[in-house]
C-alpha cells in the first residue's frame, strides 16, 4: 500500500527530526540558547563510528564507545569554556541574534574537523541490526533502522517527559529556562543543568546519527541540513514546547514523504517549504510563535 | 549538614538571647547571631552600591531594612544571599559564607524572596513552591510530604484553589503570596523579603503582612526590605537604615 | 557629516586596492569581497540595525545575478546595463515577497524567510534555462575594456562604486531620523508602534532595501566573475553572509563591509587556509563574538574610546570607587515650577475627548472587560483603579489600540477608532506609558525621548538618502528635557539608569509627544513617598493641560490628584465619582481596602 508505506518512511525520517526538535526545544528551555549544532553532533557520531568500525577496523562495541566519549568530552569542554564566558561572563550576551549564532559558528567547526578526519565522500555508520526491511501487515515495508529510530526516540522522549514531570530535578531544569535569577535563588546550580543539558544534548544527536545513518548515509556537510530541519521543527514547537516541537518533526516528515510521493520526487521538497513559509505566514499563532522567543 | 530541623521554638527569642541559635547543631558560640554582616561591599563597575556594611541581626528578630530607593538595600540583600558578587565577610548563624557560592545560602538557612518574586512562570504555583524545597532534598516525593512544604501551603489558604494554575497568569499579589510560600517551603531559620508589597493593593499588601508576622511568630528570623517603613515597623523590632550605600544601624 | 565620511573611505580604499593590485590575486578577491560587501551593508541595515532576521539575501544576490547572466546571454545586453534592470525586478519582486513576508514578526518571519534559499536552490537547480546544479556562464563583463588589465580594473572601479552609493544610502538613512525609528522598531516592535512608528510599512521598506542591496552585488558578482554558481542561492551562502556580517559588526555599515573584505580575504588566503576554512570561521566567529557581539567594529570602537578616554582624562559614566556612591539617582523631579509643553491643539474642557462605549473583552472563556463606558473631557486629571485583575490594563490597552476589543466602540473626538492601530491613535494625540519600562537600551536618555518627537512617520526610507529632520526632534526632545528639570542626564546611556529614572524617562516621552490623551500606568510603581509627592504635582499640571487616565494603586496619590475617579472590579465599571466620595465610599473601601483573612497560627 503506497500511502502506508509513504507514511511509514514519513515517520521515520519524521522522527529523526522530531528528536532534534527535542533536543533544540530542550536545551533552549533550560539555557535560552539555541543550539544550531545537533546534527553536527548526530554527523559526527555516525562519521566517527563509521571510520573507527571501517577504517581502522576496531570492534562495533568499542567503535560506538570510543565515538559517544570524544562527543561527551568536547560538548562539555565547550560548554565549559564557551558558553559559560558567553552567558555568565563580564559581557553577558543576550538576545535571539546572539543566541543563535555561537552554536553556529559551533556547527561550522565541528563540519570543518570532520572534513578533514572524514573526507567528504559519503559515509554511514554500519547497521546496528542487520537485514532487509520488515514487513507488517503484507504490505507495509518498514526499514529494520527506521525501527530503531523509533524505539529510541520513544524509549528517550519517555524517560525525558517522566524526568521533567515526576523529579524534583526535572522541574529544578525547567526553572533554569524561565528564570535562572529564580532558580538561583532556589539554590539550583543553572550552569550545571545547562552543561549536562548541552552533554546530554550533543550525545543523544550522535546516538541518533549512528542509528539513523544507514538509512540516508551522511556527508561532512549532513549535518547543517539536519540541524536546520530540526531547528525549524522546533520553531514550529515555539521552541519551549518539545512535545509540540516532536509532533511538528513527525508531521515534517510525513509531509515530506507524502509529497515527495505524490506530488513529485524533484520538487516535493520545494513544496514543503513553501507550505511551512505560507503556514508560518498564515497562522503564526497557531504555529506557536507568538509565545517563542523575543528579539 | 543538614538544615532541616525540628519544629522551632513557638515563642520569639528575644533580642540577642541563645534560644533562637540552639537549634542549629554544631553552632561555633552559643550567643552566634542569626546573621552577622562585616565589611560588606557590593559595587557593578565604578559604581558602588554599598559600601563597607556592618551589622548584625540576632536570632527570632524581625529587622527592617529601609531607605530610599536605589541606595542600596536590594544591592545589600542580594550580596548578603551570594547571588552578587561581593566583598567582605557574612556569617550565618556563625558560619562563614563563601563569596562565590550562590547557592551556600540557601542551603544554609538563609532564603530570599527577591524583588519582583522572580518566579518561574511557565510552571505551576504548586511547582514553583515545591522547587523551595529544592535546596534540601532532590526527592520530589519527601518534598511533597515534608512539613515545611505543608506549612508553606497552609500559609495562605484562599491560593489552594489556584496551585495548580501557571505561575506567569496569577495577579500581582498572588504572586508575592507563592513567593512567600517558596520560601518557606525551604525551611528557612532567616527569611528575607525584598519590597514585598511593591505594585501590591493595599488589601493585598495587609495579607501579606498578616502572613510575615505569622512567619515571624513561629520563630523564623524576619528581614524585610521596605522604602517606606511604616508598614515594615509594625511588625518589625529592629530597624537598618540604608542611605548612599551606607549602613546606619538604628535600634 | 558621516555618510560622506564612510563613503569617501570606502572610495579612497577601493580606488587605491584596485589600482594597485589591478588584476593580481590580491586584486581581483578585493573585487569579489565589494560584492559580497555591498550585500552585507544592506543586512547591516536590515538585520543589524533593525534587528529584522530575515535570511532572503543571498536568494536576492541570486536573483540579481541570474538576471544579469539571462540577459546577458539571451538578450546579449552588457552587464552594466543589465544591473539597473536587475534591480528595479528584483525591487519589484521584493515589495510583493515583502508584503507577505512582512506581515510576520520575530521568529515567525525569521523562519518564513529561512524557507526561500532552500526553495530557491530547490528550484534553481531543477531549472535548466538556468543551468540546473552547475550554474550560468555570462561573457559580459561590467567594463568591457580592450584587455584583461583594464577589464579587471574598469570592473574593480564599477563595484566599488556601487559600494561607495550602497554605503552613502545606508549611512545616510541609519544617521537620520527614520534610522531613529529603525532602532527603535528593532529594539521593540510594539513599543515603537505605540510611538507612532509605522512599523508594517518600515519593515516592507527594509526587506525592499535589504533585497535591492543584494540584487546589485549579485549583478556585481555576476558582471566580475562571469559565472553564477547555483549555490549562490544555497543556506550555506546565507550562513557565510551571516558570519561576514558578524565578524565586521552587525550594526555598522562599515563594520559589515569591513567584514566581508576578511573572510573573502580569508578564504583566498592561503591553501592551507582555504582546507581548513570552516574550522578557521567557527573560530573566528566564536571569538569576535566573546569578545565583543557587535565584531570588529565594536572591538574597534571601545579601543578608539579606551584611547580617546585616557588622553583626554575624562572620567567615565561610573564614579571611582573610593567614595561611597548612590547607585544614580540625579534629581529626576523638578524643582522649579514644571512648564509643559501645550498640546498642539487647545484643550477645551468641555468637549469630550474619549468615549468608551460598552467594551467587552473575551480572552477563551474569561471576561476581561464587561460594559465598560466612560467618557473623558479633553482636560483634566482621572484615576482608573481596581483590585488585580480587574482589567485596567487591558482597558489601557484597548484605549490605546494595542488590543482590540472584543464588543464596543472607543470614539476619539467621536470619531470611531476602534479598530486603528496603535501608530495612526499616537499620530491623534494619544501617547502613554507602561508598567514595565520599555525604553531602548544602549541609547542616550535624549533620543529614547526624541523618539516622540520624530516628524518622520509619515515619510518613505528613501527621503531620507537626502534629508533628516533627526536634530529638530532632539531639540524638542531636549526641551521637555529641560522643562522637567532632566537635562542633566539626557546624554546618559539609558541602561545606566536606576528604576525610578527610567520611569522618568519613559514619562517624559510620553509627554514629549505633547498629547492630547496621556495614558500612564502605574506610574508612581518602585517611587519613594517623597517622589510620589513630586509626581502628583507634576501630573496636576499636566492635567490642567491636556487629559491623563491614571491607573495606580497609590490610592492616596489617586485621591490628591484626580478630579473623577473611575475603579473597575472584575472587568466591571462599579465607581465613577470626584476623590471627596472616592474616599467615604463603602464599596471602594471593601474592594481596594477590604479586611483580609482571619490569622491563623503556623501549625505543624
């Protein structure tokens, strides 16, 4: 059945952005920073892993370790050095122009080094469960990856949804984004919500780039395309809301599939933006973003 | 250590008395204040907003901070707590504060209701009070059924209705209340209110009043910050003037 | 006068480089750089100043060279006469993408126009008249000189002309007085419509200015590189015009081209370089902005004053730290008698000014407002209060049209204004204030005031390219100044100020605009006993002037000043009476000073 299977891949490639809204939506909450580089994080983990797995032949285990590790420690030095001096240090920076652009150029370096570990041919990392799409129902085909995406995303937006509603430090990393003056008050340390934050961020992209790379393969430059649709993902969310950031991904996708599809293969993604200009355009309110942020 | 005690002595200590500090295990004197300030200097670039403050408030005192606007009491108050930077020496309950760590105060008895409340508006009032909590316990479930929270819920009972509505759409006034109540939720041995009736109606300003006073009864230490210290006095026994930067105390 | 110094420096430096290096490397990456520049002064304008983040100008770049590379190829028209008509169709193609575009804000129009380079290169590289994924040739150069030396030349000095004009425009419109509305407009869009500022139409004219700005450096890049490549118009050319303008300084004209001249340089700098070019930029990026978020302009700009600073040994705005200071509070009450500015008609007390009449305002399912009417002569003194809650800010609001109400009419002079936006009631003699303080940061006290007094609102950007009226609005500006006894902190950067003097401040704007109608709420909110004293003097006077609607919750303040007093509970008007009655009055007692809850002691 053409439209299931269509919508089945639209969940799937829907659900690669909505994590990355997720993540952008979280990570802004919490820091009131909007981090521009998690499909940079998501490139490098699948890049990394590919080239330690295939290149230098090390065991797939210790591939994916060796990845998620040189990840953790580089979004925590950078949170550490950076960031910190952006937003706590003697010129505090402020403003939607300003939070923008360090992830950015943020993205741009980590492009950079992975051009010249990587190369810029295309690269994926090695499937983690092996075999031929899966077929349920007779007719809908379902990529053995594109499940895995899937547990993952679910397994992950449930353990973040239950941290934020039933802990005490969950709610303690929602007063950090409404108001870190508040939260200081409160005794909760905000710089360190936000580097774990940033951390958990950066590593829960480069999990999903190693899971999701078999399907599309990535380049040094895949991840700007990423970050981009997920940041738009979670505009669409208002940026403060992840639930509506992941529903908006999963329905990116599926547009995307069903008109690439239906429409046209050549101009299907053209459509799409232009259907997401003219609803941002349309509906503003109704898309979340009155309540975003303010200039 | 940890600060969470039990219930305070039901009659006010009277100035200066042990009985107010007794119940802090471990204290370094027996007569250590409940607050002991030397020296205090706060200043943003050039410009210095308090200068070289020394005072001192004992245990089960309620104190008012007055002056005129923009002289320095919030200035005094924030560095007092740690969240500014700041010079000189704090003593709480005779241990010494260390100046970089915002959040030694909070975990150590001192909590502040800050200027404009500064609440997080996204989350419930129940949230917002609950995250009082948080600098003596990380478990929302001993949060949820300890007696400072409680205390703190029953503080203002005409809100129960309203707890479970989003910080950012309550009046003016019943935002002040929450902030109180967060900050009684921490179990707080020296509660400091900044301003807290500004842009308040005057019924509104009366309850909250009401509300210190029964705080203060129950053997918390009280500083309140006030312009005007007319209404700060009928409550308070103890009275630090702020002018220029410039602590002058006044008995 | 600053527009010709920027311009001649762009054009003594442009000149010289391209004499000089003429058709050598160095040369001919100048040449490139001019074009990108004239790109990114446009943004500076648009995106710097304006703060309107709009990402379309490397899809205008785009257009600006496909039309020239089209016409040069299928119509063999020269380059250089292409440019022109380049530019008024991609002026045209902008005012009608604009007025769509336009109609969003913030991050709503920050992410619509996200969409147009990804359309563009969708559609561009699927269109083979223009060359599908590769791109277009052109052999037109601008100069069609006899050899390459004086092609490369004649080119070098074309563009730079087009820069230094780019450059004299963009200077000329940020340092008048529309560049006053432009600030403003950037720092709060709504603010700057409650003054007057026309902000629908300034946005269009900006997205028309940004995107001709960049059509005429595509047609430069067009004209000197006799290649357009299809990822011209890709977000990554977005990206790399958006790190030009960061690194050079988002705001400055200069800076921005300043800006664009580095990366090109750097991208052609070395092979090395060039390998390496996107670790360098993350970098570079990453460090101007630490170090300073206005690039390397602003870092320039604080060493020129650190220097001007210490040789003329002028302090700075704090006070050494050996005396005990009061954190800033210059007298901002008068201590002369307060002359203000009369309105600009008279004000007869017996004509009607405002009438509301039966506003109703829903927000979901809660009632706001419910049959509110009330009618205020054009002089006089009237307080508005009410328990938390009751609406006054909303029916401040919808007095002021910045919320529409849901049932009712407000009449202005009777005439129905409901409907009309905050900027044409603030051209009808309405101004007012807010509770939180709404002034523009980095700014001086005296043109966050002189915001008032602009005359502009009704002109295009484009008169400005010739005349400001920018000194005559701070002169009044200075003037209401000086009447309030303020002048002594009008050249005082505004976020220096403590609370009670930015609400000065914002009084004062409120009344530079000389209204017919003075709204002010909360006014006397963080004021201490004995300014609230001044203040009530202060608006008796302008009562007897012009009319004021005071929301406070002073109560006293209220009685002493106003001559009828209005309270509204629970989105309903229930008082309307002189101060004698207010005070007596049982229900006001009940509402506004009511008896409260019965103690109960703590238990535990």
């Amino acid at each position: 059945m053409k439209l299931g299977n269509l919508i089945i891949a639209g969940l799937t490639t829907g659900s690669i952005y909505a994590v990355f809204a997720v993540c952008v939506s979280v990570w802004y909450r919490v820091s009131n920073i909007l981090n521009l580089a998690v499909g940079d994080f998501a490139m490098a983990g699948a890049l990394g892993v590919d080239n330690l797995y295939r290149v230098k032949s090390w065991p797939l285990p210790a591939a994916i370790a060796a990845t998620l590790a040189v990840v953790i420690v580089f979004a925590y030095l950078y949170d550490l050095v950076v960031l910190r001096l952006a937003q706590d240090g003697p010129r505090r920076q402020e403003g939607i122009v300003i939070t923008f652009f360090f992830t950015f150029a943020l993205s741009f370096f980590i492009d950079g080094v992975a051009k010249i570990l990587f190369g810029t041919d295309v690269h994926a990392a090695p499937a983690l469960w092996n075999g031929g799409s899966l077929t349920v129902a007779s007719s809908l085909h379902i990529e053995r990856a594109g499940v895995l995406v899937l547990a993952c995303a679910l397994i992950i937006g449930s353990a973040f949804w239950l941290y934020i509603r039933y802990t005490l430090g969950g709610k303690a990393m929602e007063a950090c984004g409404e108001n870190p003056l508040g939260a200081r008050i409160a005794g909760i340390d905000t710089r360190r919500y936000r580097r774990h934050i940033f951390v958990g961020t950066a590593v829960i992209a480069a999990v999903f780039g190693i899971v999701e790379s078999p399907i599309t393969g990535f380049t040094y430059l895949s991840g700007a395309t990423i970050s981009l649709t997920g940041f738009i993902a979670a505009a669409y969310g208002g940026f403060r809301k992840p639930g509506r950031a992941l529903l908006a991904g999963l329905a990116i996708g599926i547009l995307e599939a069903l008109l690439g599809g239906y429409v046209s293969a050549e101009y299907g993604d053209t459509v799409l933006y232009a259907i997401l200009a003219a609803l941002v355009l349309g509906w503003p309110r109704a898309m979340g973003f009155e309540s975003a942020v303010s200039g | 250590m940890n600060p969470v005690n039990p219930a305070a002595p039901g009659s006010p200590a009277a100035p200066g008395s042990p009985a107010g500090s007794a119940t802090r295990a471990g204290s370094a004197t027996p007569a250590a204040p409940a607050l002991a300030v030397r020296g205090l200097s706060v200043a943003y670039g050039d410009m210095v907003a308090v200068h070289d403050a020394t005072f001192s408030i004992a245990a089960g005192e309620a104190c008012a901070i007055t002056g005129p606007n923009g002289n320095g009491k919030s200035s005094l108050l924030m560095g007092i707590a740690g969240l500014i930077r700041r010079r000189g020496r704090v003593e709480i309950f005779g241990a010494v504060a260390p100046s970089g760590d915002v959040r030694w105060a909070a975990r150590h008895g001192l909590t502040l209701v800050p200027e404009r409340r500064q609440l997080y508006p996204g989350l419930s009032a129940l949230d917002n009070i609950m995250l009082g909590c948080y600098c003596w316990t990380s478990s929302l479930r001993r949060a949820r059924n300890s007696r400072p929270f409680g205390t703190a819920i029953d503080l203002f009972p005409e809100l129960k209705g309203q707890l479970r509505q989003q910080a950012g759409t309550l009046s003016g006034g019943q935002q002040q209340m929450v902030a109180i109540m967060r900050g009684l939720a921490s179990d707080p041995k020296i509660l400091a209110v900044d301003e807290p009736c500004l842009g308040l109606a005057e019924a509104v300003a009366r309850r909250v009043y009401a509300a210190l006073a029964e705080i203060h009864e129950a053997g918390t230490t009280l500083i309140v910050v006030e312009e005007a210290p007319k209404r700060a006095l009928t409550i308070c026994n103890r009275r630090v003037e702020v002018r220029n930067g410039v602590v002058l105390d006044t008995p | 006068m600053k527009a010709l110094r920027s311009t001649g420096l762009v054009v003594v430096a442009g000149v010289v480089v391209v004499l000089v290096f003429g058709q050598q490397y160095a040369g001919s990456v100048f040449v490139l750089a001019v074009c990108y520049a004239i790109v990114t002064a446009g943004m500076a304008v648009q995106l710097g100043f304006s703060q309107q983040i709009v990402f379309s100008q490397c899809v205008f770049m785009g257009a600006g060279a496909y039309g020239v590379a089209l016409l040069n190829t299928h119509f063999s028209m020269p380059s250089l006469l292409a440019t022109p008509v380049v530019m008024v169709g991609c002026g045209v193609a902008a005012l009608l993408l604009g007025s769509v575009v336009t109609r969003a804000s913030g991050l709503a129009l920050a992410v619509a126009t996200l969409m147009l380079p990804l359309i563009a290169t969708g559609y561009v590289s699927s269109a083979g008249y223009l060359g599908g994924s590769v791109g277009a040739p052109l052999t037109g150069n601008l100069w069609n000189g006899s050899s390459t030396e004086s092609v490369a030349i004649g080119n070098g000095l074309i563009t730079v002309a087009f820069l230094a004009v780019a450059v004299f425009v963009a200077v000329r419109i940020l340092s008048s007085d529309i560049g006053l509305e432009l600030y403003a407009l950037g720092a709060d869009e709504r603010t700057a419509a409650a003054m007057g500022i026309r902000t629908p139409r300034r946005k269009l004219e900006l997205f028309v200015l940004g995107s001709v700005f960049a059509a005429v450096g595509g047609a430069a890049y067009a004209g000197t590189q006799l290649f357009v490549p299809a990822t011209l118009v890709d977000p990554t050319a977005e990206l790399a015009l958006l790190i030009m303008l960061f690194v050079g300084g988002r705001r400055s004209v200069l800076g921005a081209v300043v800006g664009a001249v580095v990366i090109q340089y750097l991208y052609g700098a070395s092979s090395w370089v060039s390998v390496n070019i996107l670790i360098i930029e993350g970098i570079l990026l990453t460090v101007v902005l630490l170090v300073d978020p206005e690039g390397l302009a602003g870092i320039l700009a604080s060493l020129l004053r650190r220097l001007g600073a210490s040789t003329h040994a002028t302090p700075a705005t704090g006070v050494p730290a050996t005396t005990p200071v009061v954190v800033a509070t210059p007298r901002a009450i008068p201590s002369a008698p307060f002359d203000p500015p009369a309105p600009s008609a008279p004000a007869d007390p017996d004509h009607t000014l405002l009438t509301c009449a039966g506003l109703g305002k829903e927000y979901g399912g809660l009632t706001v407002l419910d049959d509110v009417t009330l009618a205020l002569p054009a002089r006089g003194l009237f307080g508005l209060c009410g328990p938390n809650g009751a609406g006054k800010s909303t029916l401040l609001n919808i007095i002021g049209g910045s919320v529409a109400p849901s049932r009712g009419r407000v009449l202005l002079d009777g005439a129905d204004v409901t409907r009309l936006p905050p900027q044409l009631r603030f051209g009808l003699g309405v101004s007012r204030t807010f509770q939180t303080v709404h002034l523009i940061r980095d700014r001086s006290v005296l043109d966050n005031v002189a915001v008032a007094c602009l005359t502009s609102h009704r002109s295009s950007i484009v008169s400005r390219i010739a005349r400001s009226a920018l000194a005559q609005a701070r002169a009044s500006a200075a003037d209401t100044l000086d009447r309030l006894g303020m002048a002594a902190m009008s050249g005082r950067d505004v976020s220096s100020l403590t609370l009670e003097s930015q609400r000065m401040v914002e009084l004062a704007r409120a009344i530079a605009a000389r209204p017919r109608l003075l709204l002010l709420d909360e006014p006397a909110s963080g004021l201490s006993e004995q300014q609230r004293h001044r203040l009530g003097e202060l608006l008796r006077e302008f009562g007897d002037m012009t009319c004021v609607l005071l929301v406070e919750h002073d109560l006293d303040l209220v009685a002493q000043v106003s001559q009828r007093i209005f309270v509204l509970a629970g989105g309903r008007l229930v008082f309307d009476a002189g101060p004698a009655e207010f005070r007596v009055s049982p229900l006001v007692n009940s509402l506004l000073i009511g008896e409260f809850a019965p103690r109960r002691p703590l238990g535990g």
